[in-house]
C-alpha cells in the first residue's frame, strides 16, 4: 500500500472517530437547521403573499409563532394538561377491562367447545384473579413520572436540557437571518473543484426538507381536524387530548399513527366495548386518507421517501441519538436521500461509469 493511501485511510478513520465523539452537537445542530430551514420556510411563504422584503417576512414570522405558542401556553395547553392527565390514569382500567372481556370470551369459547368435559374452565374467577396483575392509575401515575425523572437524570440535569434548548433556537435564528452566508460556509470546507455542485445539491436539500416540512404540517392539522371530528360524532371523551397526540405523533411515521390510537381506544373501551372498534376503524380510515388522499395532493413536489428507507432510518437514529434521533430520523432520510441521488447515482452517470451496463 502506498503512504498517500496509508494517510488518507488513517485520516478517514481519525475523522469518523472524531464525528463519533461529537455527535450529541452533531444531532443538535442538525435539529437547528431544520427548525431554521422551518423558519425560513415561513418567511418565504409570508414573502411571496404580501409581496415585502425578507427582513420584514422574517419579523412578521418570528412574531407570528411567538404569539401561536403565547396562545397555546395560555388557552389549549392547560386543557390539553388536564385532559391528558385524566386519560393517562384511565388507560391501566382500560388495560384491565380489555384483559377481562378476552379471558371472558376465551373462556366462553373453550365452553362452547369442550361442554362439560373440562370442569377447571367453569371457575372464571380463579383465572382472572391470577392474571389480573394490571396496576391502578395511581400506581401508574407514580410510574410514570419516576421513569420520566430517571429518564431525565440520565440525560443530564435541567439546566442542561434548557442550555441545549436555547442552542437550538439560538443557532437557527442565526441560520435564518443569514441562510446564503451559512451555506457558502458551509461549500468552503469542499474542494474547490467541487463546489458548484454542492451549492446545488445544498439548494435540493433545502428544498427538499422545506416541502417535506409544509406537507407534514398541513397533514398533521388535517389528521388532527379529521380526529377530533370523528371522536366528538363517536361520542368519545378528552377529544381535544387526543386529537393534538394524534396530529402531533403524525409527523412521526409507522411508530406515531400506532401510539396515538392507544389513548381514545382506552377512553372508548371504558365507556363502551363496542366504541373502542369504532375508533379503531375511525384511525384506520384517517390514515389511509393521510395516506391516499392528504399526502399525495400536498405534497407532490417531496422527495418520496422508500417505506424501506424510512424505517431503517427510524431505526438506526433511534439507537444512535435516542429519541431526538427517531423525531428527526425522517428529514435526515430526506437529506440522505438527496445526496445519494445527486451524488452518487447522477455524478456517477455523468461519468459514464454505468455507461456499460445500462
């Protein structure tokens, strides 16, 4: 092997341990760039209606979200607060009773089938009481908020949480108010030859996570009116809870939809059996709207995501970066994607290098 071979593979190495060690800045800094490129989608949209300069878009940007999140603090947040503390407590006797009605019913079937030849099935409550080992919702409120403190202390204190928090925010208003001057930072650490062609990977990018972006928003409201409006006609208590946890959780693929059911179908098992299959069949209608119908129409200009892709992504930045990883796993299969694009599959063909084989 030679030297110059021998150095570029210690430095290749000596890099990825170095980003290795950094990536807990890594994954914040790119949790600032999505929220910047975020911001700088707002601007724009305000830029194009009202026709004003971009310094006046951004300003008119920032106060609108300052005065959204104001309004969400004061007025949904407390109800929201109440609601979800009220259906944490009722999902272990939703757990409790959904346990009940199986054994109920396996036990009514062996009875239908076995008769009178199997005497230990017509003791009921000798099965259910050892089996019912499903704690109160006290027991589970106590639970839940030691996991959370434990969860906490691991991750590090308050104060530190707050500091990586202000980070974020920080580093994208910075991103936002100057994004050319950022960018061509940026293409200053590829080689010169080169760096044409990443201003322009750079702009896909960018475009790519602003369209993906505007499409989730707009999918997640759509999922969180078509919740709420389904959970009221059905009956179903805590419906501004649970249609927030459902339009929230949507920006979260395969895993969100699957978690959000859980809670109305808590609420419904315990006001009656039969609701808790309508609101099933409700979520199951709502994403395959999201799915079919919502997502299609507003989002024709995204970067499609493989489903394969998507989960591998979820799966790999989970366990890499923890749970920020998993929120930001899907823009991060977005940039990827684009670089494999623009990179590898269009510079090689450029080249010829599939020239033979094509």
């Amino acid at each position: 092997m030679k030297p110059t071979s021998l150095l570029s593979i210690t430095a290749l190495i000596i890099s990825i341990l170095i980003l290795w060690s950094l990536k807990e800045i890594i994954i914040l800094f790119f949790a600032s760039i999505i929220l910047a490129m975020a911001l700088c989608t707002i601007t724009g949209k305000i830029r194009d209606f009202f026709k004003v300069p971009r310094w006046i878009s951004l300003v008119i940007a920032i106060i609108s979200i300052l005065l959204i999140s104001s309004l969400s603090i004061v007025i949904i947040i407390p109800q929201f607060t109440s609601q979800f503390q009220e259906l944490i407590s009722q999902i272990p006797s939703a757990a409790s009773k959904l346990w009940d009605l199986s054994i109920n019913t396996f036990l009514n079937f062996a009875e239908i089938i076995y008769k009178d030849n199997n005497p230990n099935l017509a003791d009921r409550s000798i099965l259910t009481t050892k089996l019912s080992m499903i704690p109160d919702g006290a027991t589970l409120a106590s639970g839940v908020t030691d996991s959370i403190t434990k969860l906490v202390s691991l991750a590090g204190n308050v104060g530190i949480g707050i500091l990586q928090l202000f980070f974020i925010i920080s580093v994208s208003l910075m991103i936002a108010i100057q994004p050319n001057s950022y960018r061509e930072v940026a293409i200053l650490l590829v080689p010169s030859f080169y760096r044409r062609r990443a201003r322009t990977i750079l702009l896909r990018c960018g475009n790519a996570l602003s369209s993906w972006m505007a499409g989730v928003l707009l999918s997640s409201i759509f999922v969180a009116i078509l919740a709420s409006i389904g959970l009221y006609l059905l009956g179903i208590k805590l419906v501004i809870a649970n249609a927030l946890i459902a339009g929230v959780l949507n920006i979260i693929p395969n895993v969100g939809p699957t978690i959000s059911t859980i809670f109305p179908l808590s609420v419904a098992l315990l006001d009656t059996p039969w609701k808790s299959l309508a609101v099933l069949g409700l979520y199951v209608v709502i994403q395959n709207i999201e799915s079919y119908v919502i997502t299609p129409s507003i989002m024709q200009k995204q970067v499609k995501l493989l489903p394969g892709l998507t989960i591998t992504a979820q799966f790999i930045f989970t366990i890499l970066f923890g749970p920020l990883g998993l929120l930001l796993a899907i823009p991060m299969a977005v940039v990827i994607q684009v670089f494999v694009k623009e990179i590898i599959i269009n510079d090689l063909l450029e080249k010829n290098y599939f020239s033979n084989k094509i």
